[in-house]
C-alpha cells in the first residue's frame, strides 16, 4: 500500500495483511523523523496495545519503541478497519488461543 491509502487507517484499530502472508490485528501510528526528513509508519499488535497507551500516556518513549515495530508500507497488502463486534470476537479468539498454549505447556 502507498503512504496515501494508509493515512484513512492511522490509530484505527484493523486487521492488517502483510506481504508475509501473515494477518495480525493492531494499529499504525505514524511518526516524523526530523534526521531523515520523512514521516515512518510503525504497527502496535493488538497483544501489545494497552502496554503501548500505558507507556504513550506517561511519555515512556523506550517502552513505546520497544512495542512498536518499524514497518514499510510497501510490505502491508491490506488494511480492513474492525469492528466492535469483530474486535469482541478477536478478543475471544485469542484468549482461547492463549488458553490452549498454556494448556500443553
């Protein structure tokens, strides 16, 4: 995708598709690099969005870096905006996900 058709989904919470073939729910933020001169995309899974606030709030920026992971804009196929039903469903999903890894450990 071009940096034009992903500017519609910044801090909206989609499922995003990646050129790997992978499909993960989460944001984009976006973030100006004032060395480079140019604005740099960065994807917060959804595992990690509540972290990242906690952090973005208190202005911990090494936490946010941390969570956040540098992304091109070239590698994301697609962008579909979730909604509340579905982000409730995704919920679910993953915390039954999550259950059954514990479970065999």
């Amino acid at each position: 995708m071009t940096p034009i058709e992903i500017q519609d989904f910044i801090h909206i919470y989609s499922m995003f598709s990646f050129k790997d073939g992978s499909k993960i729910p989460g944001i984009v933020v976006n973030k100006y690099n004032v060395t480079n001169a140019l604005v740099e995309y960065y994807f917060i899974a959804h595992d990690e969005m509540h972290a990242y606030k906690s952090a973005f709030e208190k202005y911990d920026r090494e936490t946010c870096s941390r969570l956040s992971k540098r992304i091109l804009t070239e590698d994301i196929i697609n962008i579909r905006p979730v909604s509340l039903a579905d982000y409730k469903i995704i919920m679910e999903l993953m915390n039954e996900r999550q259950h059954l890894i514990n479970t065999y450990k």
